[in-house]
C-alpha cells in the first residue's frame, strides 16, 4: 500500500487499463518508475496470498520497458506506441510460453486491433521472449492438460450453451469486481488499512475454501515438499491443473469459482497489485467443469470428456470478459498444448462474446477508464471529443432535398456537390429524413422507373442538439452504426439548423487534439485516414 499510495498510484489494480490508457492519450508514455514499482508491488501482493495474477504486472512491466526505450532512442509517438505494444506482447508471451497468443494480446486488447506497421517488430518480440524463457528454463505448457478428444459432434450443442452462460457470468464477474473496489475507495479510512482490511477478509475466504478442501479431498496438484496455499490465494495454477485432470468435485468446482471471484476482487479492489487474467481462466475452468460434470452426470452417453468443458471455459469467460475472442482462443491452445477442441473453443467464445457485448458494452479492462471518463474506443481517444460542440464544427447550410425530388434531380444534385448523405427537408421546413446515395444507386440501377426522394429515404435518422458534445455524437454513431446526424433546434422539434457527417466528427478530432496539445497534455495529432475505420 505504502508503495502504490506514494510512489506510483498506476501500480495499483491489474494494469492493463493503464497500458490501455497510456497507449491511447499520451501517445505511450509510461513513467519510468512504474514497471518497477508495479514489479515489486505485485511480487509483495501474490507472494503473500493476494488472490491476482501476473500477466497484469507483466503487461505493464513489458510496456514500461518499451516506452523507456523510446523515451532514450527519442522516438516519435507512432514508435514509442509500437515499443509499448511489443514489451507488453513479449512479457505475455513470455510469461505464458505463447508467442502467437502474446502477439494478439498486445493488438487486439492494447492496440485495439491489427496495425500494419507494428505487426511485425510485435512478432518479432514475442518470438525472441519465448525464445529467451524456452532457452533458460525450458520449454513446457503453463497447464498440465490431458489430451482431449471431441468424437460426439452434439457436444457442440451443449459447448454453445456454456458460453452463452459464460457470457452471462462474464458481466456479473466485470461488474461484481468493481462495485467491489467502489466500496472500499468509498470507506472513509486511511489508504494504508484498507489493503489490510481486504488482505484479512482474503484470509478468511482460505480459511473457508481449506475447510471445504479438506472435505473434498483435493489438496491441489502439488510436490511433497511445495509450499502450500489454499486454492483462492495466489495465482491459481495448481487448481486449474487439478479442475483439467478431473481430480475435483462438481461442488467444490463451482463453490471455488464463486469464492476466486470474490476473492480477487477484494484483494485488488482494496488496494492490491496484480493481474486478472489468471483468475479469469481460474473461474472459467471451475465453472466450465461443473457444467461438463453436470451434463456429464444426465448424459454420459454424449458427454465423453467432461474437463474438456473446462478448458474450454477458461477461454470463453476471457473472451466475454476481456473482449479478445482470436487472443483467448490461441493463447489456451498455447498454455495448454492442446489443439484438438478448436471447434469447441470457437463455439464457445462466439458464443460468450455475443452474449457479453449485447448486455455491457465495456470489458473488464474498458471499464475502469469509462468510469474514470476516459472513452477508449479501438485505441484513440474519444473523450478529447468533450472539448467540442457540435455548434462548433456543423455545417449550417448543407445541401437539402425535398421528399417529391426525382432520382433524375437527385443525380445531378450529387454530380454537382459530390456529396453522399443529404437530410430531407419538407415544405414546411421540417426534416424529414435523410438520403445515402448508395440506396439511390442501389434501387435504381437497370430500372426505367424514376423513383422519388420519399420512396428512398430514411426516416429514421440520428438527430442530435447544437449543444451536444462530439463524443456523445461519435458514441451514438458507432452504436447507431451511421455515419450522419441531423442537428435540430432543441425548442422547435425537427427544425434542422445544420447537420453533421464522418468528415466533421474527425475535424473535431483535430480540434480537440490541437487543444490538449496547447494545454499541455502529451497526446498526439492523428492522420484523419487513420481513423476512418471508427465509423
């Protein structure tokens, strides 16, 4: 506590978000101090019992590593971005032995998706840290797995089911977790008791979770001679192991996934340093393998390998939980060395993800900046949007069309302005609707026929108020999935006094950048071709 409350507060939770962060707004930069302090601090917390993992620490370590070499090699941001990617991808593929499920991880979660010109120095790093790990202390899976076999295709049924539910689990588990920290940043006590506060309550939890261990007659997978930890504290690997081996119960299983949950969130909720992927894949091997051991229990007959549904759970409640469906598929696979359940993995997590992303549109890693205002979408920042009014960048007069307008009328407004989205107005001076010429072009091909504006437009457009902010206009686009708004007068309904399209939001863009850049604020101006793809 006293390291994280004083020296690096970017230290305390699971990390990743503040990679995210810093990846997004400061065009990389990470303070030199952090992946030290985020090391000790996390290496304090789970060799005490904290309940956390250690991909977190080893994200934000691997990303501090490659923004100090870009700070020293005085790299512009573009780079300095790139060096932040391929530390945190290397310290995962490392760490995991996982060099393609590293790769996707730094693109897909901190990157947002795959960038042409980082792909390659990210696989080279990811490479060259497997290389270097496998070289020093051998190269062996992160979880002992049987190998499992798929040979009844009506299982894919029942792995469809369990990721839905594991979609469902995903959102209670993103949401449990930070109401969780919410309570405690809510006590009005000293920063420095309330990690002992949670440490004690962790306590209690491995008091409990020994006592059901016992009963079950599941000690973990260890060594004679091992120190041994209940199966909630640490990192949890042993009991994965264990949950993939079939050596535990189907109430233990789900009892020990309820309390993992619990017990994570209170540890980094309260102050604690540490990671969150392990504990997810924690909760979805125990989950999964109550699911396979209860099917398994009715139909043994289409239920042949019960475990197999944990692996398989590890991989879909990360993909409804951390929204990288193609990172969590490969990385199993690589952890486990198991290749042979492709078809339930993608089912699954298909499955999960779907369920996940229609109830909560935030991840486990979005969320925390989203509550902090920070809107990070595919790797730019949108709360810069804030700063500008729609009033401050409409057009005030855009070309208009009336409804009884013929498709012959329309073409030679479009030949002539070159534009492709117009709003409809009426003779009263209403707004109607709106024309995207591509339904022009689309109903009218290779027909004599002459439609009429009325008979093509849209009258269910996005109209926003000259005084809304361009973030709430660009949120509502990408869920809307438009690329327009009509701005109308907020006291005369449907009276239009400008309108707004794709080339306007990114102007805004351009303004709000220039702004924090004249304020100070370390962030980076962007090419407007790079950010087409948020429409």
């Amino acid at each position: 506590a006293f390291i994280v409350v004083n020296y690096a507060p970017e230290a305390k939770g699971h990390g990743v978000p503040e990679i995210m962060d810093a990846y997004a707004r400061r065009g990389g930069k990470i303070r030199f101090r952090v992946p030290l302090l985020k090391s000790l601090a996390s290496a304090i917390c789970i060799g005490s019992g904290g309940s956390c993992g250690r991909e977190g620490p080893i994200a934000q370590i691997g990303g501090g590593v490659g923004s100090l070499i870009a700070t020293k090699l005085k790299s512009d941001a573009r780079t300095t971005k790139t060096l932040v990617v391929c530390g945190v991808s290397s310290g995962i593929a490392a760490t995991f032995n996982a060099p393609l499920g590293g790769t996707l991880f730094g693109i897909e979660v901190i990157a947002g998706g795959i960038v042409g010109f980082s792909i390659i120095p990210v696989i080279i790093s990811s490479v060259i840290s497997t290389a270097v790990v496998d070289t020093i202390l051998g190269s062996q899976p992160s979880f002992q797995a049987p190998f499992f076999v798929m040979s009844n295709y009506l299982e894919l049924g029942l792995y469809f089911m369990l990721g839905l539910l594991l979609g469902l689990v995903s959102v209670l588990w993103t949401r449990g977790f930070y109401k969780i920290e919410d309570f405690f940043e809510s006590q009005k006590i000293s920063k420095y008791i309330i990690p002992t506060i949670g440490g004690l309550i962790v306590g209690v939890i491995a008091i409990i979770i020994l006592v059901i261990e016992d009963s079950t007659a599941y000690m973990g997978a260890f060594k004679p001679g091992e120190p041994y930890f209940p199966a909630v504290m640490g990192v949890g690997y042993a009991f994965i192991d264990a949950a993939l081996l079939g050596t535990v119960s189907l109430v233990a299983l789900a009892i020990f996934g309820i309390a993992k949950a619990l017990a994570t969130s209170v540890t980094l909720g309260s102050g604690g340093s540490g990671g969150v992927f392990a504990p997810t894949l924690f909760i979805g091997a125990s989950l999964g393998g109550a699911f396979g051991l209860l099917f398994y229990t009715f139909f043994p007959s289409v239920v042949i390998e019960p475990m197999a549904y944990a692996l398989v759970g590890m991989a879909a409640l990360f993909a409804g939980s951390g929204r990288a469906p193609i990172t969590c598929i490969v990385i199993i696979m690589e952890m486990t060395s198991d290749y042979s359940l492709i078809l339930p993995l993608m089912i699954a997590v298909s499955a999960s993800f779907l369920v996940s992303s229609l109830i909560e549109k935030e991840s486990l890693y979005t969320l925390k900046l989203e509550r902090r205002g920070i809107h990070v979408r595919r790797g730019y920042y949108i709360s810069a949007l804030r700063e500008v009014r729609v009033d401050h960048v409409m057009t005030r007069s855009p070309t208009v069309l009336s409804p009884d307008m013929t498709t012959a009328e329309v073409l030679k407004i479009v030949d002539k302005t070159q534009h492709t989205k117009f709003p409809v107005v009426d003779d009263m001076g209403l707004v109607v609707g709106c024309l995207i010429t591509e339904d022009l072009f689309r109903e009218s091909e290779g027909e004599e026929r002459q439609y009429q504006v009325k008979d093509l437009m849209s009258g269910d457009f996005l109209h926003i108020s000259p005084d809304s902010t361009m973030d709430s206009v660009l949120r509502a686009m990408l869920e809307r999935d438009e690329g327009h708004a009509v701005v109308v007068n907020p006291t005369i309904p449907n009276v239009m006094v400008g309108f707004i399209t794709k080339a306007d939001v990114l102007r805004a863009y351009q303004i709000a950048i220039v702004r924090l850049q004249e304020a100070g604020e370390p962030v980076e101006a962007i090419d407007p071709l790079e950010t087409i793809d948020i429409m």
